[in-house]
C-alpha cells in the first residue's frame, strides 16, 4: 500500500466509538457499538438570505441548517437496540405525558473513520444527539438478519483530525 494521496476512502473504514448511557442514570442502558451497522453522517448547510440593494438581492449566510443522522442498527434475539432505542424515546415524554428538559434526552456520540490501512483519519462528534422515532419492524418468514433503521436530530457536528 502506497502513501498516495489518491486511495479512496472505504464506506467500511468507521465505527462509533461509545453510544450514550440512557435511562436511570443509575442502572441506564448502554449499547455496544458493533451493533452500528450503517451511519449516514450529516452535512452542514447554510440557507441564503437575500439583501436588496442595488436593484438586486445579495445573498448572505443565514440560518446554519443539519441534516438529520440516520443509524441502521443489527437486531439481536434479545431485542437490545429496540429496548435501548425504547429507553431513549421514553426519556423525552414521559408515560404521565410530560415532555422532559432537553438536558436530559439529549446526548453526544463519536463516529471515527479510518483510511484502507486502518490509520485513524477523522472523529466526527455529534452533540446533542437523540431519537426522533424508532422505525418500524418489518417481520417476515426469511432468514435475513433484522434491522432497524433509527433517524436521530442533531444540534451540532464537529469534524477533527
């Protein structure tokens, strides 16, 4: 392996460093991160906003706009994503119907990624992090593995080297 500056990036080369403690903060679930199977990173956006002036609109950056994060988790026989995902889901409105202070749903996570020789490359830090909705699963006769694909809003991404 050469150190070409042209070696593609492998989808492959990532992995989630740590998944947020939910629950109890006591007894609160934690995931093991090799149940990640896919990860589909945000990009950062800025929405233009026109200024009139000169008989025409300038445009200048407005509001900073984040896609959403969406991570396919692998399902085992013993249900440990969905109740994980069921927990953190359960930390935003309560079974009384009261909805709880953002400080205590919202998480921060890493996602690292690696180049074809394993070297580490970048982290990504996703702060202030939690599920909008657990998806639904599809059960069938086949015996394929089960996944679930669970969509999280983010409030800010961080790249670093």
């Amino acid at each position: 392996m050469s150190n070409d500056d042209t070696q593609p990036f492998l989808k492959n080369g990532w992995h989630v460093v740590e998944f947020p403690t939910v629950g109890d903060a006591n007894a609160g679930l934690t995931l093991k991160t090799h149940f990640a199977q896919g990860v589909d990173l945000p990009s950062i956006k800025f929405n233009p906003e026109p200024v009139f002036g000169g008989a025409k609109n300038n445009y200048y950056a407005g509001n900073q706009d984040i896609d959403q994060v969406t991570i396919n988790f692998y399902e085992n026989y013993k249900a440990e994503v969905t109740k994980y995902i069921m927990e953190w889901l359960g930390m935003i409105r309560r079974l009384d119907g009261i909805y709880s202070l953002p400080s205590e749903y919202k998480k921060s996570m890493g996602v690292e990624l690696f180049d074809v020789a394993g070297q580490f490359v970048m982290r990504v830090e996703l702060i202030d992090i939690w599920p909008i909705g657990g998806q639904q699963l599809t059960l069938d006769m086949s015996a394929s593995l089960l996944t679930i694909p669970v969509t999280f809003a983010v409030d800010y991404v961080f790249y670093s080297s």
